[in-house]
C-alpha cells in the first residue's frame, strides 16, 4: 500500500510525497476446528507459510499429513484451516499448546523447555560442504529475488541455493522466521528435498533459524548478520555448518566448513 509521507533533509526542508508499505495481517492458522496460532506475517504465500510453519512447529512429519490449505480472509484478518490426516491430528490433539504470534517471534507462547521443537541428530540429508564463492553467488544473486524489498526496505528473505550459488527459490516476509518457513514450504510442496544446496537468510542466525533448518534437513545455513551463541551451540550439535555475517567481500564459518575453490580468496 502507498502512505503519504512528509521527507526533511538536513536542512529541515519538507516535501510531500509518497512511500510503499509492506502489508502485514493477522494470519490465524487452524488445524480441524481447533485455532492455533496467530502470526503477524505478510499475506502472500500463505499455503507454502503454513506448510512449513507445519514442519518447523513438529505438526507434520511430510507434506502428505496436510490434506488441504483453506485461506479465509476476514476483517479483523486471515484464518488458514488445515485439514490434517486423521491419525496426525488425532497426535496433534495430544500435543496442542496456546502460542500468541508476534512478528519475527519464533518461540513465542511456548509453555516449557521442553516443548520446544527440535531436530533429530543425524537428520541432515546431504552434509557436503559449499564453497566461499557460492555463499557470494547467492548473495549476489539474491537482491533480484527480493521485489518487496527493494520496493518497502522492510521485509526479511529466505532462499534455498544450488551448490554453485544460483538461487532455486526465494521467499519474503516481514518476520525472518516466517520468510524460512515460506521457503521450507514451498520446497516440500514442490516435492523437492534439502538436499545438495543450502538456506540463505538476510536475518541474524538464531537458534530458532538453525533448528528450523535442520528440521527440513539442510546441513548448512548462510545468514548476513551474526549468530547467536545457541544458534552456534545448536549448529556445532546438530553437525551443521553456519557461515554468518556473509558479505560479498567474505564470510565468517562458525561452526562446520566451506571449501576453497583452487585456494582462491572470497571475492
């Protein structure tokens, strides 16, 4: 949407103008009849969100357990109804907590520690190393995925990259967790795996971003600001690799490694 805008320079001179604003709604997402959760997210892309908010959140195992994805816009905002395979809501009913969404919240409303989500050890499909010059590639690469931001400078990206740097699927919203859970949906419902490539995001590397990873089964996470020190402790655990602080003129790998093209430097 377009919102009219009053710009100062330095001087203290005003224009009159305009300035586009990233849309952001109330996103209510329903398993059966039962409300689940409400997250504050961009409306687009709301089947790939929920697919894989499914996965991160521990609902589903496989994209098969969700039989069908109902948008309902509303006044007051959006209600995504999931239709869960039986036997999976039946364990879904089991487990059901209360979580009260927030922009860019990944833990939010979780009851105890234990409740958390978390990967199994050993779950990592393809645990190859990438080369330097493929997190630049992506990096590089990567500002042509992303249309809401260059036109709003306030959304986050997700992408799923090729081992070569090319990116193969790009998703944005304004929370960092929710454009990852975009992204982790949009592969499941294409069919495709974690597999020989790696999650590129324009967020910090928390815990929440490396366990979201590792529950979809990439072996590595490239993210453009700094890790937390769980996000490492979590990362080194789960034998993941996390380059962070990834910029076109270098990266720093915290945990695991990345492999030198002929002992060349990082562009």
């Amino acid at each position: 949407m377009a919102a009219r805008t009053i710009r100062f320079d330095a001087a203290g001179s005003a224009t009159k103008g305009s300035a586009e604003v990233v849309s952001e709604a109330a996103v209510n997402i329903v398993y059966g009849t039962l409300p689940y959760a409400v997250m504050m997210a961009t409306p687009s892309d709301l089947e790939d969100f929920v697919t894989g908010f499914s996965l991160t959140e521990g609902i589903i195992r496989t994209v098969d357990e969700i039989r069908g994805i109902t948008i309902t816009p509303r006044a007051e905002g959006i209600v995504a109804s999931v239709d869960l395979a039986p036997g999976r809501f039946r364990e879904h009913l089991a487990r059901r907590r209360n979580l009260s969404g927030r922009t860019s919240c990944g833990l939010c409303g979780v009851e105890s520690l234990a409740d958390i989500p978390s990967a199994a050890p050993g779950g990592l499909r393809d645990a190859s190393t990438i080369t330097p010059q493929a997190v630049a590639a992506a990096l590089e690469a990567l500002e042509t995925c992303q249309p809401l931001h260059r036109l709003t400078r306030s959304v986050h990206a997700a992408a799923w990259c090729g081992r070569d740097g090319s990116i193969l699927a790009a998703r944005e919203d304004v929370g960092r967790h929710n454009a990852l859970d975009k992204l982790i949906g949009a592969r499941l419902r294409a069919g495709a795996t974690a597999g020989d490539g790696f999650v590129l995001v324009t967020s910090r590397a928390s815990f929440e971003m490396v366990e979201k990873t590792a529950i979809f089964g990439a072996s590595t996470l490239v993210a453009v600001s700094a890790p937390t020190s769980l996000a490492v402790e979590r990362a080194r655990a789960l034998g993941m690799t996390l380059v962070a602080v990834a910029r076109r003129d270098g990266c720093i790998v915290f945990t695991g490694d990345l492999t030198p093209e002929r002992e060349t430097a990082f562009p």
